[in-house]
C-alpha cells in the first residue's frame, strides 16, 4: 500500500514547494529618512526634507544598511530655476540582494553652497572618496577579462565577463560571455583571473 502512495506523495510534495517558491516576497519601501540617515552618518548634516527619491524604492528587508557609491552635481540651474546646488547620489544596499542600487536628489541651499563647511562640500568630498574606492578596484563589474583555469593535467582559457568589481587577490564572481557559467575566481590583474578546477 505504501509503494503506491509514493509517487502521489512525490506529486504533492514537489508541488508544495514550488508554490511556495511562487509566492511573491515581501518588499519594504526606503524611504528618504533612511537616505538622510546614512548621509548624515557619513558626516553630512542633511535633512529628510532636502532628498527626494527619483522612483519609489524597494529592499527585501525594512532597514537594509545603505552605502553610498557615487556622487555628481546636477547642473540644472540654468533658467535659474532652483535657489539651490543638487547632487545626484547613487545608493546601493551594502549586502547584495537586498536592493537594487537607486538614486536620490539632495538639494543644498545656495547661501550655505559657498562656505567651506557645508553640506555641499562634504557631498563634494564624499565624491571624491567614492571615486578613489572606486579607482582601488583593478577589475570593474562589466569587464571583459580572460579567465585561465589549471590543475596537474589540463591548462584552460575561457572570455568571461566581472560580475562584481575586485581587487587584486580578492575571489569575485565572473560568467561567460553568454551568462550560462558562472565562476568564482581570484582577480591577477585588470584583464586576467584565475582559478584551480
């Protein structure tokens, strides 16, 4: 009797969990409070009030750690329009997978754009240290390297292209050129990884 409930127990088991698989997870909106907060953390004083979002926001967690990756000024001032310098900022969850990097707008009154120890140039040199880590990587998300593979008996070259950016002697994930192979390979240089097999 238990040899024929099996597949049926199969069937129903399988499909259990590829229902639960479907559902849709739960996302929570950031919000321009959370934004202000991680500046103000990087020794900004900025207030929830002088960030606007560009799109609504989702994580998959209700307060993910947030890190700013770039910074520019937002050169929109011509019909005199704004009384105000703006920066674009692009944010990303510091853990990967809890969002997609996004952009905010933070907007510095004039009068206080010109003095040396404003929010403006703290922006300013907070774009400089983004850029700086930024030129620390030697290989960049996007670029195409070769990727050798070795062990006793065979030497292997494959195209692939960096998921992630990376430094010399750190292991980042790359693929192949059409995305079926993924590896996990240490960086040698800007064009070149390696990995034993």
């Amino acid at each position: 009797m238990t040899v024929r409930w099996m597949p049926v127990l199969f069937i129903v088991g399988t499909s259990l969990y590829g229902w639960g698989q479907s559902q849709p997870k739960q996302c929570f909106a950031l919000t321009v409070k959370q934004v202000a907060r991680t500046l103000s953390d990087k020794g900004m004083q900025i207030s929830f009030q002088q960030v606007s979002l560009l799109a609504k926001v989702v994580a998959t967690e209700p307060d993910p750690t947030l890190e700013v990756l770039s910074v520019e000024p937002v050169d929109d001032r011509s019909a005199g329009q704004h009384e105000e310098a703006r920066f674009r900022v692009k944010m990303g969850c510091h853990l990967r997978g809890r969002c997609l990097p996004f952009y905010a707008v933070v907007e510095v009154p004039e009068e206080i754009a010109g003095q040396a120890t404003n929010s403006s140039s703290a922006l300013g040199a907070l774009g400089n240290l983004v850029s700086k880590r930024n030129e620390a990587f030697t290989i960049r998300s996007g670029a195409h390297a070769r990727l050798v593979m070795d062990d006793a008996r065979a030497h292997i070259e494959v195209s692939v292209v960096s998921l992630e950016n990376g430094m010399t002697g750190q292991k980042i994930r790359v693929a192949s050129p059409d995305h079926k192979q993924i590896y996990v390979a240490e960086v040698v240089s800007a064009n070149l990884l390696k990995r034993s097999f």
